[in-house]
C-alpha cells in the first residue's frame, strides 16, 4: 500500500464506552511512513479511577496494570508530538477514539482538532462497502439468496433459518437455541431502570436524556437543581424511575454491589 503522506493507525482500551468521562487505560499509534519505515508509541496510562472488571475481562488490563503508568496529562505533548500532522487510520475512531482522545487532550489543557485530518476509518468504508442487511447475512449463514425480501413472511423464515444455522456454528456442538444467550453483551454502563434512563457509571447513576445526560450524577442534580428532579416526577416517566428520584430527594441512593 503505497502512501502519500505519514499514516498513524490508532487504537485505544478504556475504561468504557462514555466519550464525556470514560477514561483511557492504553494506547497504540503505529506510524508508517511513505519510505516503508514504521515507528510505534505504546503506552499502558492511569485512569485515575477504578477499571471496571468487565473492562479488565475484555483487554486483560487490570488496576494493578495500570498502578505506576503515567496519567494521561503527563504524556499528552509526547502523544501530540508523535501524532504530529498525520493522516490518521482505525476502527470506528471517528465515533469513539478520536473523540475519546480529544476529550482526554483538553483536560490536559491541549487542542486536538482531529476533524481537519485526513481519516481513515477501516469500520465506516467496510460498512459502506459491504452490505449488513438480512439478505447478507442469509447469504452468509445459510448460503442461499434471500428471494423476496421485505415480505414480512419471507423475512421471518429466513430470520429463522439464520438462527438455526447460527447454533449450529456457534453452538460448540450443542444444538439448543439457548446457546446464542452468550451473545447478549452488555456494556459496563449498565441500565439502572427499564427503559434505560439512568445508567450506573463508576458506581454512580447518570442519566442518559436531558440536559444533563451523562455530565452530572444523580445525586450531584439533585444538590445542583431540584427544579430539574421535581419536573421528573411530574413528567411522564415510568414508576422505577420517579421511584429512584424520590429516594434520591431523600438522600438514598442504591448501590451497585458489583459491575459484572
């Protein structure tokens, strides 16, 4: 592959999926050059927080990991000198690790304005380019191609078949369609209430609506605005959750025994 101009592929592990506080554990630039060299920065960071341990499951990096690396702040200038003004490659970075990144830069008090580079972004090209739609992943699974597609009949058996042969492949030998329960992958940022309007975070309830989703925690609205938490409680939200803002004008506040 032939380069016009210095390309750095980028990846980042964090402590979750929240650009606005979520916080990066590790960091990789590759940098290829148009003559053919290569130069790696590679970094283990401390988040300054605990690391969920359904993070440390997925990468493998604990807080022990992580116990003597630098904070982010401390090597910030070395990871923007090292960015320098190249083109920049990854998966789905334009969503998560670039804005991840540029948030982490200005709590260092350093401008990161990704968005006037050249980006190339592995995930987005192979979406535009390959179809994920049901007839693509009838032609995958099953090997045959979807006729009639947007029936609601056709679809149906066709969304069987594909369960079917995902057991099969999937299944490790099993044949139950329980097997594919494996599947239902949650995020560490899990729902407190039904309908996913509050959400635990480092051990802490955000919201995710409103003008103050996911900036402040519950308990931090409630000091900060009770005109705010009463209109929840007139609006029009399900029982668990007026139940929660109630005990939170109280002062009570469930705890989250454990993130797994």
């Amino acid at each position: 592959m032939k380069l016009a101009n210095p390309l750095i592929v980028l990846d980042v592990e964090s402590t979750g999926v929240w650009v606005e506080r979520d916080k990066i554990i590790e960091i990789a630039l590759i940098k290829y050059l148009p003559d053919g060299k290569k130069e790696v920065f590679h970094k283990k960071i401390n988040p300054g927080m605990p690391i969920p341990p359904v993070v440390t499951e997925l990468t493998g990096i604990s807080d022990q990991d992580v116990a003597g690396a630098p904070a982010f702040k401390e090597i910030a200038r070395e990871i923007l000198g090292f960015l320098g003004s190249c083109d920049l490659g990854g998966f789905n970075i334009e969503r998560f690790d670039l804005p991840l990144l540029e948030r982490e830069f200005l709590e260092a008090g350093i401008r990161f304005e990704w968005s006037s580079r050249k980006i190339y972004d592995a995930q987005k090209v192979y979406h535009l380019n390959e179809k994920r739609d049901l007839a693509a992943a009838f032609q995958f699974y099953c090997g045959k191609e979807l006729t009639g597609a947007h029936s609601a009949l056709v679809d149906s058996e066709a969304t069987y078949e594909i369960l079917d042969k995902q057991v099969s492949k999937y299944g490790a030998g099993a044949s139950d369609l329980s097997v594919l329960d494996i599947f239902e992958y949650k995020s560490h940022a899990e729902n407190y209430d039904e309908d996913g309007k509050f959400c635990w975070w480092n051990g802490k309830l955000y919201p995710t609506f409103g003008k103050y989703r996911r900036k402040y925690s519950l308990d931090e609205i409630v000091k900060k605005d009770t005109d705010y938490v009463n209109w929840i409680l007139k609006s029009d939200f399900k029982d668990d959750v007026k139940s929660l803002v109630r005990l939170a004008l109280k002062g009570e506040y469930p705890q989250k025994i454990s993130n797994l």
